[in-house]
C-alpha cells in the first residue's frame, strides 16, 4: 500500500468508519465484516456434528429429512438478530455470502453433509425481491456453493403468492402464511440428488417444509436443511 492510499483509506474512515456488522464496533478500514469478539462469541449451535439435533426435532412427524443444521442461535436482541438485519433489510449481501463460506467449510468436512450434491435457496416472490434488491437465501447459497463445491439453483423452487413479512406472526399464523406456496420446476436438476434447502432462519419450520414436501415424491432424492441461525 503506497502513502497516497494510506492516507485516503485513514481520511476516509474519519466519515465511514467499517463497523462490526454483529455489534456495531470499529474494524481496521477493509478488514473482515466481523469482529474478532464476535466471531468468538457469536453463539455457535454446532449441530452439524449430530444427525439429531433440537433443529431436526422440529420436523419430526412433519417432512422427512436427513440432516439439519444452523450456525448460530438467534435471540432477540442479540448479535446474531443484528447480522440478520444487516442482511435482510439493509441490504449487507457480503454477510451472507461471507457466513456461507464460513459454513460450507464446516459442512464439508460434516458425515450428514459431505454427500450433498447442490443447494437450493428458500426462494422470495419475485415481488419482494424486487422490493428488497436481492434474496437473502441466496446469497447464503452462493457462500455455501463456493466453499463446498457443489452448485446452487435459483430455478427449481419458485414461489408463486406473496405473502406478508412472518416477523411479527405466531407459530399458527407462520404456518397458515406460508401455506401451499411453492412449486418445483426443473425437476431433472434434483432427482436422486441429495439436495440442501437453505434459509436464513427457521423458527417454527414453516416455510422450510413446505419447500421440503415439494421434493418428498422424487425418486431416490433426499433433503437436508441449513440456515445461518434457529430462533431459541
């Protein structure tokens, strides 16, 4: 780094400082989106290491699937809810991508996940993505896809109704929102595949069922799920 570009980079941060994207502190100009606490401190579920986990436990008797997992725990008020903001509504895409590859790395390396043979994102109706600029689920995809080497497609699960934001809705109004409002296209693309749905959170399990039960009838194809937290 020469002088010249030392010195914008120092001045630039006096008006933009680079903020921890988890808790709000100061990063050094152009490093990593989150701290070093908080990569420490982010409460980790390693559920990846169980094929039965309080994640899997939600679907039982609901879908079936091999594996499930989610890299942090969300709470409300906490620095994973804050990640998740970032994302969805302020339009940080880099935290999504830069989880995936942190957790693609991790899942690689996982006995319930090294068979996956693609991902595919929860997807947004194409009005809300228009909406929101981008779908927060893939851009967790592509982190994945990139780490774990296997390929993520947009155009197998679609959604066909706009529905409401779910933030504010009880479980029963969760389930009753999402309904039945996906379908599978390019079917070919998924058959006897291992095939790993992927979200940002899952509370009730709703809206990752419903895309799960779309792939139940496919020959010979299995389903896992991952998101980058579960709601305790």
């Amino acid at each position: 780094m020469n002088v010249l570009t030392k010195y914008t980079n120092s001045f630039l941060q006096l008006f933009y400082p680079n903020l921890c994207l988890a808790c709000g502190n100061e990063l050094p100009h152009g490093k990593e989106i989150i701290c070093i606490s908080c990569q420490y401190y982010l409460p980790k579920t390693n559920f990846h290491k169980d094929k039965e986990n309080p994640f899997t436990e939600r679907f039982w008797g609901r879908v079936n699937i091999e594996s499930a997992a989610a890299l942090y725990f969300f709470s409300k008020g906490g620095r994973t809810q804050e990640l998740i903001h970032n994302l969805k509504y302020l339009g940080k895409k880099e935290i999504g991508v830069k989880l995936g590859e942190v957790y693609g790395s991790i899942l690689k390396e996982s006995p319930h996940f090294k068979s996956v043979d693609c991902i595919l994102p929860v997807p947004l109706h194409p009005k809300k993505e228009r909406m929101r600029g981008f779908n927060q689920s893939t851009v967790f995809a592509q982190g994945l896809s990139k780490t774990m080497e296997i390929p993520f497609y947009n155009n197998v699960l679609v959604r066909t109704v706009h529905t409401k934001t779910q933030t504010k809705k009880s479980r029963l109004d969760r389930v009753a929102n999402v309904g039945e409002k996906f379908q599978l296209k390019n079917s070919n693309k998924v058959i006897g595949k291992h095939v790993m749905i992927v979200d940002d959170v899952v509370t009730t399990g709703a809206t990752l069922e419903s895309c799960a039960v779309n792939l139940e009838g496919l020959e010979g194809t299995k389903v896992s799920l991952v998101t980058i937290a579960i709601a305790i």
